[in-house]
C-alpha cells in the first residue's frame, strides 16, 4: 500500500487497516517460529506498511488539532 493511498483513506478506516495488518504480522510471527514460512520478505513489507500507516495516521490527527 502506498502512502498516496493511505492518505485518501479516513483516520477510522486507517485505523482498521492497523489492526487487520497487525493481526497479521502477529500470524505471520507465530508461522515463522514453527518454520512454516517461506517468505520472510513479507514480515519486513508489514512491518513497513504499519509503519507507514502510524505515520500518517499521525499527521491527520496532527492536522485535525
């Protein structure tokens, strides 16, 4: 997800977006451990695609005060 799409998405559904991407890094952890994953790349891409998200998620929250 890019950042230009996150910054058209509304505070509540980045929000959502968080916690759906979260969940799945939890998951995506938890299969690491027991060697079932195959594409570590995608545990660093979530990472980021949180990262960006919190980021932004920030600045309309900053913009809004």
């Amino acid at each position: 997800m890019t950042s230009k799409e996150i910054r058209e998405l509304s505070p509540g559904e980045i929000t959502t977006k968080l916690r759906e991407l979260r969940e799945q890094l939890l998951q995506l952890r938890l299969r690491k451990q027991t060697g079932q994953v195959e594409k570590t790349h995608e545990l660093r891409a979530l990472r980021k695609d949180i990262a960006r998200l919190e980021t932004i998620l920030n600045q309309k929250n900053r913009q809004a005060a």
